[in-house]
C-alpha cells in the first residue's frame, strides 16, 4: 500500500462551524472513535450531540453492486467498503473516491463531505466520475446522544424513534425528520433528488478500538429508520443534507455551503468531473491520481490551507481547545491568541474573547474549563491568567496601530487597563489562599494548588507532576504581564491628555524588580530549575525554561549566553520533530509512551510526552538566543523546527496539528487529533518566516 494511504488513513479530518459543531472521520471512513462522525451539533456553551453517526451506502449497476461503507464490529469489518477506496483526501475538506474491484475507471464514485459555516450543517455529495449510470441506496445511521457516551445494547429497543419523509414529486426531492424520543432531539435532512423509504434498522455491537485503547466503553448501537435511493449518470452530482434545523430550501444552503470552500486550493491530482487525461486520448482517471506521494499545497496555497486550519477553532465568540472532546479552555485560548492575531481581521476576533473573558473573572482569575458539557467554570489555573494580560497588551497594540478613531482606541485601552488592574490588584495584594508573593518577590504556589500550570494532569487528587513552590514559567510570566502593565500605561498615555493619564503602581514595579533579581537563583549549570521550593532547586530538565525564555520582556531576565546554553540543552535532550518532550529522558520518571487507560495516560502526559504546541516557545527562544542571526539563517532554523509538519500538510497527510506525540519514537498522534495551540504554534512560525523573508528582499 502507498505511504500516503497508509498515513492519510491513520489520521483524522476535521470540519467545524462557528456555532462549535464539527464532522470527524478517519482518512478510510471507518468510524474509530465515539466522536467519529458526519454531524456532532453545538450549542454556545459547547454542549454537543453526536446526531449523525455514518451512511450505509449501495452502489448498484447492470445487476452487480457493491458496498463503499465500513464499520468495526466486535469480530469484523464490515460491509468491506475500505477495499473500494482507490484514494482520500483530508483537504481543504475530506474527499473520498470509490471504485469497484479491481479498481478501474468504468465504475468510480466521488463522494465529498463539506459542513457550513455558521450552523451545525454537513453537506455529503455523491459525484459518478465513471462511465456507467449508477443507482445508489443509502441509510443513515443516527446516534442521537451526548458525544462523550454511547447507546447501550438494547437502547433502540427501548427508546422510541420518530421519523418522517415528504417526497416533492416535482422537485424530485425528499425532506425528512429523525426524532429521538426519551430526549425530543431532532435531525432534520433534504436529499436533493431521490426518494425516501421507511427500513428500520438497527446495528448492534458498533465497535471503535480507539476508545477501547483509552480504556474506555467502546460498543454501541445505532438506528436508521428511513433510506433513500436516486440514480446518477455519467458526471452527475447529488446531494444529502443533514441539520439540527429544519430545511427550508436546499438550492441555497447547497450553494452557501460550497461557497465556503470555493476559493481554497485543492490537490492537483482531485478530480471534479471525468474527462480525458490519458495522452493516447483515453479515458482513465485513475492513472491520472498521484501515487507517489508528491506534494499537494505549496507556497500560498499551503498557507491558505493552514489558515483555514487556524480557523476551524473558532467558535461561539471563543476557542475551542481542541476536537473532539475538548470546548473552550482559557489557558489554550490565551496561548492560541498569537496565532490568531495573525488572521484576517484576527485582532477583532481577539478582542472579542478577550472581553467575553474578562466579563468571566473572579478572584483575578479567568476560568481554566469554561461552563461547557453541562459542567460549570472552574478557576483553578494561574498561568490562564497571567497570559490573558500579556495577550491583552499584545492585542492592545494591535489596536493602537489599525485605522480607527483616537477616541475609540483610548477607549479599548482604558477597558484593557482596567481589567488587567483588577487582575493585579486580586492576584498580588489581595491575601490568597492559594498562592502569594515570597519576600524575594517570587510567586508561589501552595501544595494543594501545585496542579495550576499547564502540567496540571492528576491521578485521583494527587498532582503527577506537582509544581508547588515558585515554578519557573509561571514568574517569568508574571514578569512579563507586569512589564506589560508598565507599557500599558505608556500608551495609554500617549493617547490622552495630560490630565488624564495615569501613574504605575510602584508596588508592581518593585515585585516586577525583585523578580528580575530573584530569577536568577533558577540558574543551575546550563539550564533553568523547573521550580524552587524554599531554596531548593527542583532540578528537572522540562520545556517550562524554554517558555519563561521565551516570553516578550524575558530577554531581560537572562543574558544572550543563558538563552544559548538554554536553547542548547532544550534542543539536545527535548526536541524532536513533533514538538518538545515534557521531560528529559534522561530523567528517571520519564514515560516514554503515550498508552493505555486514563491513569497510564496522565502519568505519562507531562512526563515526556512530546507536546507540538512548545515548537512555538522554542522558536521565540531560539530568536532571543541569536538575534545577531541573518534573515537566511533565520527562516532556515524555523523552517527546520516545523518541517515534519509542515510536510504533513503539504503531502495531504494530516488534517490538523495533534496535542501530544510518544516521548520516544514519535511518530503518530496521540491525544487530541486537532489541537488549537499546536495549530497556533505551526500558523505563528510561518509567519515568522514570512516576516524575515520580507526582510530579506
């Protein structure tokens, strides 16, 4: 088998909207996972249901047929539809093309799968490339449950299921109405031209081994009361529609729906209608596919690929984490902010969740989890925070330089001050129970709030990895956010008049001043302690120096000779072409694989797992450590630091940017499939380059 196929059918595609819902498939469409499926709804507080599972699809020609779906159940495969897709693709949407066996060009399917933008709408086309008319019998299969569980054996047998179809006969359309009884949750659909039939069926003992992997229930039922039929001729296309909105017209949304995707750039090799291609004048399609893994995205057409990637966070006025299972956390927010504000109209976006944070905060704190799930906020990070103030002056920035009214500006600013005021004055004198200010102006975390970084994973109520005492990262952050505060106050006085303008609080100033002294008692050999507790020196080699390095005011924390050795050491015993490790493997609790239940998994998720999202923080550090660099050696060491995945883009291998890799040998994603930091880190790189390239000419 080819190498593309082999690596486009261990990844996953993703389609999302800006109301959070979202489709996820494997490369072959064998549902691997709970969360694989055509149409999982959202709603603002990212409560989501899985609604449409997958479709049972019949290909039917002169007395033969055949099967282009597949589903895992407990002993087998089956129908065998894998064995009909001659080829996939992930992007800018995912495409599949089926033949029958052997693979030829007389008998070949497009089906494509695109999803609105602005509700929890997926569109499924089916296009005839071969030179046969075809007659196609389908059966959607329906979940209709919370993505996070499963429909127990026996479920259709005990809940009730509503359905009804409406055939426009003059149209040659058919509406339809799926209703899940026990929850009263509806999916609507419009077939564009076929006809509706009643089937009830049920499939018993579905099987995804991904969950079963993580240890978690991996078996369910699902139901599928209607089916529907249509031919197709020769370049023909139909349309299925499924929404958790009834359909009004579906002339309109079809044409919407493709609109989105109309001006992104598509792989030479995928094929809109049959035409001929061979030079002999024959028709053959097949020979005209890429088999040898060549490049599909280059130069800008790789860049509008990889925004539209950034994009698919979006959502709700908010960023989603990551998919499946993840809704808007403030930390993966505040860090994905610098990839977003390098998207069009990126600093209205950021501004927006900005605000939408900065109405959630208390105790000086913004929320870690956001209300999401049915689950309420929680406040139990403290580097959330301390990013949502550098961000906000980053942001703020970005204001003060767009074409708008000095009134407006001065306003926007003011708001940005008075949060981050708020923020400063709850966090440092406030008393609090959670943490406080050392005499050396260090911050320190208590013992029963040592999960509060970003390596906050834990087995029962015990922290994996404790970062009590005064962690590293989080006092070059809040170095950093009081530095930003100064030059908040800077501009908000170049803004107005002499009579308006603001003093800075001199007990900020002396805190920021004790930790630039203080910051040094983490120098240990070549590298930075991960934290100090008291006047021990934890001394773990962990990428959290690289991000203390890599902040906008920490080049006056550390010489240039500190962030050399710093990068040095990082680079030697942490990087690897996914991301940074976690932790050295040098280190005697280094996990070297990402496996098993959840408890095995945490143990190892921030004791060497290879996180993608730390290439950011690496790249910054590697600036900092070189300035004196030149514009070549520049775009050739960031290159460098992303080229596997920018490869897996270019090649059509991979969809989105994981959350983690295994700490040693890595190669395949773990954890989350599609991760808005790491898609952040990659999109901010390449926009590094692009800028040194600028300079360069």
């Amino acid at each position: 088998m080819a190498d593309y196929l082999l690596e486009t059918q261990a990844h996953e595609w993703l389609l999302s909207s800006q109301s959070g819902a979202y489709a996820l498939g494997t490369g072959n469409l064998i549902n691997q996972r709970k969360y694989n499926g055509l149409l999982t709804k959202s709603d603002k507080y990212f409560n989501r249901i899985l609604l449409v599972s997958s479709i049972e699809e019949q290909i039917e020609w002169r007395g033969e047929s055949f099967f282009c779906d597949s589903s895992h159940y407990n002993n087998c495969i089956f129908p065998e539809g894998f064995l009909h897709l001659v080829k996939s693709w992930l992007r800018p949407f995912p495409v599949f093309l089926y033949s029958s066996l052997p693979h030829n060009d007389d008998i070949l399917i497009k089906k494509e799968i695109l999803m609105d933008e602005q509700s929890s709408t997926v569109l499924v086309k089916y296009t005839n490339l071969g030179s046969h008319k075809l007659h196609f019998i389908l059966r959607p299969k329906y979940a209709i449950r919370n993505h996070h569980y499963l429909n127990e054996p026996g479920t259709w047998s005990r809940v009730r299921v509503y359905s009804e179809f409406e055939t426009d006969t003059e149209q040659g359309s058919t509406k339809f109405m799926v209703q899940r009884l026990d929850s009263m949750i509806n999916v609507f659909g419009w077939l564009h031209r076929g006809n509706g039939f009643e089937d009830f069926r049920i499939y018993g003992q579905v099987y995804y081994p991904w969950e079963a992997n993580r240890g978690y229930p991996c078996s369910e039922e699902l139901v599928s009361p209607l089916g529907f039929d249509f031919d197709l001729a020769v370049n023909e296309s139909n349309y299925l529609i499924f929404s958790d909105e009834r359909i009004e017209t579906s002339v309109e949304l079809i044409s919407r729906i493709e609109k989105r995707y109309s001006k992104l750039p598509i792989p030479f090799d995928l094929l809109q209608k049959r035409k001929k291609y061979h030079p002999t004048g024959e028709e053959s399609i097949l020979m005209f596919l890429d088999n040898e893994d060549h490049v599909f995205f280059n130069g800008d057409d790789y860049e509008k690929i990889l925004e539209f990637s950034m994009q698919d966070f979006l959502a709700n006025n908010d960023v989603v984490a990551g998919f499946p299972w993840f809704g808007a956390w403030g930390r993966d927010t505040m860090i994905s902010l610098e990839g977003i504000l390098h998207l069009p109209k990126g600093t209205d976006i950021a501004f927006r969740i900005l605000e939408k944070y900065a109405g959630q905060i208390k105790n000086g704190l913004i929320p870690n989890m956001c209300s999401e799930s049915h689950q309420t906020a929680n406040y139990i990070s403290i580097d959330s925070t301390l990013w949502f103030v550098i961000r906000s002056y980053q942001v703020g920035l970005k204001l003060v330089q767009m074409k708008s009214a000095k009134r407006n500006k001065l306003e926007k600013w003011k708001h940005i001050l008075l949060v981050t005021e708020q923020i400063l004055e709850d966090l440092l004198v406030k008393p609090h129970e959670d943490f406080g200010i050392r005499p050396d102006g260090l911050f320190e975390l208590k013992a029963h709030f040592s999960s509060a970084t970003w390596m906050d994973a834990k087995v029962g109520d015990k922290a994996v990895t404790p970062r009590d005492g005064s962690p590293v990262e989080i006092n070059a952050l809040l170095y950093n956010a009081l530095s930003a505060y100064e030059k908040m106050i800077e501009e908000h006085n170049d803004l107005c008049t002499g009579k308006n303008q603001k003093m800075v609080n001199n007990y900020y100033l002396e805190i920021k001043s004790k930790i630039c002294l203080s910051f040094q008692k983490y120098w240990f050999g070549n590298y930075l302690a991960d934290r100090l507790v008291g006047n021990e020196l934890i001394q773990e080699i962990r990428p959290n120096a690289i991000i203390a390095a890599s902040l906008p005011f920490s080049r006056n924390l550390l010489s240039v000779e500190q962030m050399q050795q710093l990068y040095e050491t990082a680079h030697l015993e942490l990087y690897t072409p996914y991301g940074l490790r976690s932790l050295s493997p040098k280190d005697s609790k280094f996990q070297k694989k990402f496996i098993g239940k959840t408890e095995e998994r945490d143990k190892a998720y921030h004791n060497g797992t290879v996180w993608a999202w730390l290439l950011l923080p690496l790249a910054h550090t590697w600036l900092s450590a070189y300035p004196d660099k030149t514009s070549h050696e520049k775009i050739q060491q960031l290159s460098s630091f992303i080229e596997k995945l920018r490869n897996g883009y270019q090649r059509g291998h991979i969809a989105s940017v994981a959350e983690v890799w295994d700490g040693d040998k890595p190669h395949f994603p773990k954890g989350c499939p599609a991760q808005a930091w790491s898609v952040s880190a990659i999109y901010t790189i390449e926009k590094l380059i692009k800028e040194e390239k600028g300079q360069s000419k």
